[in-house]
C-alpha cells in the first residue's frame, strides 16, 4: 500500500477537488481536530495525577460499601421485637423493631438499592457515549447523597425502601464508569494491583459499616448513620462538579463529535457539486444545515432511538463474547454467597455461637481479610503476567479452596476453630476480586468497558445478591437453623469456581488496546504524574487510513 500510496500523483494547488468526492486528504485533517479536542479535556495541573485519582475513586467506594454494611449491621439494623410464652414482650432495635419487619421484609430491604443500581447502570453506560462520564459521576453521587439523607428522615417502611432504591440510582454511575478510568490510568504491568486496590474497599467499607453502624447505632440511633454518610460524600459531589472533566479511552469527546460531524462533509461536498461559491464562510454552512433540520420533537425521538438500537448492538457484541460471559456467571454463583454473608453474617454468628460483639468480630475479619485477600491477587495476577487465562487460573484456584475453609468453618462447635478457619476462607475467597474485573475490562473492546461493567454489576445482583438475602431469610424461617442454613449457603460457592474453572480453556485475547468508537487508537494514558512532558512514545499505532490504490 505505501508503494501505491507513492506512485499516486498528488494534485497541484491550482487544480480543483473533483466534485462529490471525498478524498483522502480530509483524513488526517479529521483526526487531528479529534486529537485536539481530546487533549482539552485533559487536566494542566500537576495535583491531579493517576494516584490520586485512585485515592478519590477509592474513597468514594468505600463511603457506598460503607452504607451497605451499615445497614446490615445489628446496630442500624437492629432486632424484632420478642414476646415469651408468658405474655411479656420485649421492643425490637433499630431499623427493623421500629417499622415492624418480619426477615423476609427486612431482606428485601437490604435489596432495595439493588433496584435502582440494576435500572440506572446501562442508563449511564449508554449515556457515556454523549455526556462526559466524569460529569456524570458528580450526578450519580449528588443523587446518593440525598437519598442517604432521605434514609435518616424515613417516616414507614415504603419511604426508605424507595430512598434505598434512589441510593442505588446514584453509586450505578460510579460503579460502571470509576473502573475504566483507573484502568485507562494504571501502569500497564500493575493494572490488576490497581484494580485490586480499588475493589479492597469493597470488604473494607463493608467491615467499616458493621462497626460504623453497631457505634452510631446503639449510642446514637440508626437515624444518624445515614446522616454521616450524606455529610462525608458532599465533598466529592463538589469535585465531581467542579474539577475538570477527564475524556475515557475509546470515547470522542462531544467537541470533537459536533467538529468532525459527518454532516459537515457531506454539505461541503454537496455545495461543491451544485457550484456554490467554496469561499462559502462556515457560519453560513451551519445556518443553512440548520433551516434544513427536523423539529426538536422528531430529533429527539430519534436519538432515542439510535441509543436503543446502539445498545442492543453492543449487547449482542457481549452476549457473544464467551470469555465474558463465562465469568460473569462464575462471578453470579459467587456473590450470591457473599451478599448473603455480608447481610445475615453478623445474626448468624450471634445466634450459632452466641457472639455478644457479631458487628465488631464479622467486620474485624471482613475489613483485614478483605485488604490482604483482595490485594493479594492483584499482586498475585501481576505477578503472574496478567492475561486473561491466568486470571481464570487464579479464580478458580482461590475460590475451591476457599469454599473447603468456610464451609469447615460452619461445621466447627468452638467458636475460636470457626473464627481462624473462617478467616483463611474469606482471605482466600476475596482474593477474587482484582482479577474477575480485570476480565470484564480486557475481554471486550475499550468502547464497550463501561456496558461491560454495567452489565456485570446488573446480573450479579439480579440473580446474585438481590434474591439470595431474601432467599435466606426465607429459608432460615423456614428450618429455623443458622448452622444448616450458613453450610447450605457456603457450598455454592464450589459451582462458581467450578464455572471459572472451564474459562481456563477458552481463547482469550486482551482486547485493551483495540477500539471501534473512535478512528485512532489513543494508548498515552489520560493523566500523566508530569504535565509538562509530552507523549512522543513511538510505540502508538498510528491513525488507520481509508486509501484505495
């Protein structure tokens, strides 16, 4: 191609275009104003570098896991009300004694957010193809923090589910789109360690909102703790807001879109073609284009139908993918275990083994074993050599055994043997964490990274956490037996390594440094630690040219 590239005569100067051709030579015009509009969105100051960035986007997680521990904790939770044989009753605490709530009522409270988390999360994965997805971050966390204030203010049982619904609207922004970026901005051979380290506070926030929660709970009232929750996340709403926006890899900033908008060259072409005068000045072009455009009504119906049908596109694009699809199923099994242990944890080991201080001992072993467990396998992955087969080795490997620690865990009668078994198995089991979302980043293209997200966030919970708190409660009044019921719930966790298991065998390719949303692959990172040094690395591929010989 480049001998035919050569051999072909350039037109002189003086020679006019042929009419209603486009040729080549706009090409690199297009990509360098795309090039241009990109790097604006980029930040100029030294302070916001890739470490920092992982820092805010950490803090933010661990404020919403913070809020799902915290109401899974006896002490915002609370306990319902008893009465003995001989008439005499005693009031329930917190949550569920002061609306009344049976365990299958106070499971699917717990569940609640997962309702708004599941219908918002593809809305802002979609949405990040037109709106700035670090703008839409600063809406999804304003939306949490008021709905957590929402929560302290409840009034029955049907106003704070609908605030925990509202609170899952606001963390489905964060959830979809924190993931891609720290990806986009981690060294390329510690990718999985800062992936790990974001999703560790995960069972960090879950640990601190058991003791947050048992704290402000019994000496406060569980009011207060969604209270503190909405006054520490006000800060990052004003960053969201107020910093400058970052672009995402595999996205045209909207400048850039509305620059090289395909409309603008087919009306140039068509007024060459129809001998229109070219020294034609541009505002006149756009005032033209504009007289010519449809009423706002029909325009708008019409994006919203170009987006239903581009994310039924990109969702077939997922369906296909194998390797996707095999870990998220793995990863279903997986935490349908965890967000039954996460919520029924602390009642199961007050009632099986008598533990007074269930908030404070399940969040100790959750928030250490969390950390260590969760960056354990970052490391572990990276060290590894991070693809997408060893990933599935790990999973697999972690999550059997695991599972034969817990579940022996269950079977001990010493509370002191169930706490050390136990804590190897959650140790274990966590380590999981870095390299599933590492799959769900680099099984699909950049441009699809965000629905990746989303989707996997969506089904997790759907057939994951969202029935089996419920399920349990069910089950548990049901045999009346939390030994029985915590073994039954353990051994699912053996399918979903087996699930892992056969991800081993499919082909995989890391797709990272592929992208079909844009015409150039862009792989300098977004953030630099110097801004005043530019990328001149050779090692990008350069732009693809659509010449014909």
């Amino acid at each position: 191609m480049e001998n035919c590239e050569e051999s072909k005569p350039k037109p002189s100067s003086s020679e006019p275009e042929p009419t209603g051709v486009v040729t080549t030579e706009s090409q690199p015009t297009v990509e360098t104003q795309m090039a241009k509009a990109s790097s604006s969105m980029i930040p100029t100051t030294s302070w916001f570098t890739p470490k920092r960035l992982l820092i805010i986007f950490c803090l933010i997680n661990l404020l919403n896991y913070l809020d799902r521990g915290a109401i899974a904790s006896n002490g915002v939770n609370g306990t319902q009300g008893t009465c003995t044989k001989g008439g005499t009753c005693a009031a329930g605490t917190g949550i569920q004694g002061q609306f009344k709530l049976n365990n299958f009522e106070d499971g699917v409270l717990s569940s609640a957010f997962m309702v708004g988390l599941l219908v918002a999360s593809p809305v802002f994965a979609s949405l990040v193809k037109s709106v700035n997805p670090f703008r839409l971050i600063g809406v999804g966390l304003t939306v949490w923090t008021l709905a957590t204030m929402g929560c302290g203010f409840a009034f029955s049982y049907w106003f704070i589910t609908l605030c925990r619904m509202l609170v899952g609207v606001g963390e489905a922004s964060f959830i979809s789109l924190a993931a891609p970026f720290i990806d986009d901005n981690a060294p390329v051979a510690q990718k999985t360690a800062w992936l790990a380290i974001f999703y560790m506070c995960i069972p960090a926030g879950y640990a601190l909102g058991y003791v947050f929660g048992g704290f402000i709970g019994t000496h406060f009232g569980w009011r207060y703790a969604f209270w503190v929750e909405s006054v520490l996340m006000i800060p990052f709403v004003i960053m969201g807001f107020s910093m400058k926006p970052l672009q995402m890899k595999g996205f045209v900033p909207a400048e850039s879109q509305k620059a090289v908008a395909p409309e603008t060259v087919v009306l140039q072409v068509q007024e060459a073609s129809n001998g229109k005068d070219d020294s034609l000045s541009l505002k006149s072009k756009f005032e033209d284009k504009s007289s010519r455009e449809p009423s706002k009504w029909s325009t708008s119906a019409s994006n919203v139908w170009e987006q239903i049908s581009l994310f039924m596109k990109d969702m077939k694009v997922l369906l296909l993918n194998k390797v996707y699809v095999v870990n998220v199923l793995g990863y279903i099994a997986y935490n349908f275990v965890i967000g039954a242990y996460s919520y029924w944890g602390p009642k199961a080991g007050y009632y099986i083994y008598n533990m007074t201080d269930a908030d404070m001992i399940f969040g100790g072993i959750t928030v250490v074993c969390g950390i260590l467990g969760t960056l354990a396998g970052g490391l572990i992955l990276d060290y590894m050599n991070n693809t997408l087969s060893n990933a599935f080795k790990l999973l697999s490997l972690s999550t059997a055994i695991g599972a034969a620690f817990c579940f022996g865990a269950f079977l001990f009668r010493n509370m002191y043997g169930f706490l050390v078994l136990f804590a190897i198995g959650e140790l274990l089991v966590f380590a999981t964490q870095g390299p599933v979302n590492y799959i769900c980043l680099h099984s699909v293209q950049p441009s699809l990274r965000p629905l990746s997200m989303a989707m996997s966030t969506v089904a997790i919970h759907v057939f994951g956490d969202v029935p089996s708190s419920p399920l349990v409660g069910v089950f548990q009044d049901h045999i009346h037996n939390w030994r029985t019921t915590a073994l039954t719930l353990t051994a699912i966790l053996f399918p979903a390594a087996g699930i892992w298991f056969i991800g081993i065998f499919l082909r995989s390719v890391d797709r990272f440094n592929e992208d079909n949303e844009v015409q150039r692959s862009n792989t300098t990172p977004l953030l630099k630690e110097n801004n005043n040094t530019e990328d001149t690395s050779p090692s990008a591929p350069p732009a693809p040219q659509h010449q014909q010989c």
